[in-house]
C-alpha cells in the first residue's frame, strides 16, 4: 500500500486574500482622508498649490497601494506554487515521509528551494493522534525516532525501494539528519481523522507483513560441475 497526500494549499490561497486587502489598505485610507481634508477645506478650494497637494495625497496613496499589492500578490502566490510542489505526505509500506516547503534561497545567482524532509519508520512508530482544536497531528516513535533533514530539495531527492526512501545521495541514507521522538504534522492533508485513520491503516498492513524467508545460498550449476568432475578425477573414473 502507498499513499500520496498533496498538501491543501486552500488555506494558503485564503491568507493571501487577507493580506492582498490589508495591501490596498493605504490606498483606501489616503483616499477617504484626502476626501475628508477636501470636503473640510472647501475655502481653500481656490488657493494656490491646493489641488497639486490633494493630488499628490492622492496619487502617493494609490501608488503604495498599488505596489503593496503587487508585490504582496507575487510572494504569496510562489508561497502557494511552493507548498503546492515541496509539501506532500508520503505513506509506503515501511516507512512515512513527510516532506514541507520551508524557504528559496539565492546563492551564486540560483535560485535555491529548501525544505524540510522526516522519515517515519512504520517498524518505530508507536503512535499517530491528533489535537480536535488546531487539527494537528502528533506520530510518536521509539527510540530509534524520527530521522528529520534540513537542505536544499535537490540534494534531498528519492526513490522508493522496497518500502522504504533510497537517496540520490546515497550519504543521506545513513548520515544528515537529526532524531525527533514526537514528529508534528500541520492541518493541511485534510481532516485529522482519516488522515491518522491511513497511518493506522499502514501501521496494522506493516505489523502483518510476512517474515522474510531465510537467505539460502545455491551454487552456481557451473561450479556443481565442476566439483563433480573434480571428484571423477579423484576416483579415476574420468
């Protein structure tokens, strides 16, 4: 059994509405005071510089806002591509992964994208719950832990064999990574109870896996040859 879920970039989508109207907020606020100023002001409608000041308010107002929002629009919508593409949960036959977007990074004029990778293994695990309030969910492991990298997503790329993840970088195997016992997952694979319902579901599937069957060594029928016509050689029968 594997499973892949994407992470539920909707929330994201909605923080970046609130934050598009907190942009336009200057323009707004510019535009109602400089009406306000115009409307208390009528007696220097006439004077000179007045209608140049009202449109500077105005036009510096409009332009804030307008770059606020540009701007505010461009981070979050890479924020949302981001996690679109770098957050994901993974759950295979042996193992959990858990993979979040973290930050870019400009090095030697590269873009560079850094996340944040753990590997549950299904033979560690001693738990998966939740908290009903925020929707979080706790996995608990044994001793051995949580194995949790931090590097660029390039380096942090793999493969599934047999159940388990094999790096392209054949060194984050066994090396490059801290030890968490409690590993916390955040409300953006949909709802907490089927989400811990799935891990339960390939915790049980892992507990009931076969054994493996011991490792026998066979000869090669090359070799059964030859010690068969070493032994002739010895009785004199060749």
């Amino acid at each position: 059994m594997r499973e892949f879920f994407h992470s539920d970039t909707q929330k994201y989508i909605k923080r970046r509405k609130y934050i598009l109207w907190l942009a336009l907020l200057p323009l707004f606020q510019g535009s109602v005071i400089t009406a306000l100023i115009w409307v208390v002001n009528l007696r220097a409608f006439y004077e000179k510089g007045y209608h140049a000041a009202v449109i500077y308010a105005v036009g510096g107002a409009a332009l804030l806002g307008s770059a606020l929002f540009f701007v505010v629009s461009a981070l979050t919508e890479k924020a949302v591509k981001r996690h679109a593409r770098y957050t994901f949960f993974e759950i295979g036959t042996k193992s959990l992964i858990y993979s979040r977007y973290s930050c870019d990074y400009v090095f030697a004029g590269r873009l560079t994208v850094y996340r944040r990778l753990c590997v549950v293994p299904l033979s560690g695990l001693k738990s998966a719950g939740y908290c009903e309030k925020s929707g979080k969910v706790f996995l608990e492991a044994d001793k051995e832990g949580v194995r949790e990298y931090y590097d660029t997503s390039e380096r942090l790329k793999y493969t599934i064999s047999g159940g388990t993840p094999d790096f392209e970088s054949w060194w984050y195997n066994e090396n490059g990574f801290k030890t968490l016992q409690v590993l916390e997952v955040p409300r953006i694979f949909g709802e907490p109870v089927e989400f811990c319902e799935k891990i339960a579901e390939a915790k049980r599937a892992f507990d009931n896996l076969p054994e493996p069957a011991p490792y026998v060594h066979r000869e090669p029928e090359f070799v059964k040859r030859k010690k068969a016509m070493d032994r002739l050689k010895k009785t004199g029968l060749n």
